[in-house]
C-alpha cells in the first residue's frame, strides 16, 4: 500500500467502555454514507447505549477496532467470523467508516492492517470477505491495496430510499 499512516494515528480494539464512542461514530456513519450500510440511522438512533458497549464485547465472535486522532475516534472496522466448523474458515469485514474530515491521512489503511493482523491470528481463518457499494471508488481502491479481490457482484444488495445498489463482492486469502 502506497499511503503510510499519519503517525498521529493510532489504531486498537474498542472494548465496552468505548461503547458511548463507538455509538456517536456509528450513527454519523449512517447518517453520511447509508448506501455503505446494511443498518440505517433511524434503526439504530433507538437503541439504548448499552446495546453498543455490548457490541464491543466479543460475545459474539467479532471484533472492532477503532481508528483514534489524540482522543477522538475517527474510525471503525469490524471483523465477524463464525466458529462453526464448515464455516471458519472465513470471516466477514463490516461496519468500515472513516469520518470524512480523517480521510487522507491513513486511518483505513491502518484499520486495515489492525484487522488484517488480527485475522490471521485466528485458529483456522483462510479468507476474508466484504462486500463494497459499486461505484464507491476510494473504498474499493483501499480494499484492493490491502490485497482484496473482486469475486461478484450482487445486483441490488440494498436499496436505500427507493434507489437500488448494487454490492462488489472482494476477498482476500490470508
């Protein structure tokens, strides 16, 4: 990958504390790209803010990690993978966001390395998958300089106030 990190960046795994953090950045995430995500703002905005501390705490075989400038969290990326024998071999990326006063200074990329490492630390993850808005060049640029290939697409993965998009479907072997 061509761009390094600001190295005001700093990258780690939000754990429940970060819960009122994580909630604020996921509801500007949805407010400012909803074609980015399968959840929308008026979804989410309801839930009770214990709903997101308990997001973070990795019962359910996930993970975040957040994207910090000083004491701000400016981004977000999540892995899931299911330990499910016929299925483990693959874990899922979701939730990417970079707020966009952050963007350009390396906080995906640095994201991505986080949760790329993190990956090949789990017992028997071969691959990686995300599914990508098409037409959303500088998130698919990243994906592809983290390594991710496009294997399909699928028409009209979600339509977003009666317009439909359709979704690149990239994995990376780890």
């Amino acid at each position: 990958m061509n761009v390094a990190p600001d190295s005001e960046v700093q990258v780690r795994p939000l754990t429940p504390p970060d819960g009122p953090l994580y909630r604020e950045l996921r509801l500007a995430a949805l407010q400012d790209s909803p074609s980015a995500f399968a959840s929308s703002y008026e979804e989410e905005e309801p839930r009770p803010p214990e709903h997101f501390s308990e997001r973070l705490a990795g019962k359910d075989q996930s993970r975040v990690f957040g994207a910090f400038l000083g004491e701000r969290l400016v981004g977000m990326v999540g892995l899931y993978w299911q330990p499910r024998p016929k299925l483990r071999h693959k874990a899922h990326v979701w939730g990417v966001f970079v707020r966009p006063e952050a963007r350009g200074r390396g906080c995906g990329r640095a994201l991505f390395v986080a949760l790329i490492d993190y990956a090949r630390s789990l017992d028997g993850v071969r691959y990686l998958h995300l599914g990508v808005s098409v037409g959303n060049v500088p998130a698919t640029r990243l994906y592809e300089a983290c390594g991710f290939e496009t294997y399909g697409v699928e028409p009209v993965a979600l339509v977003v106030d009666g317009e439909d998009y359709d979704e690149a479907l990239m994995a990376l072997k780890l």
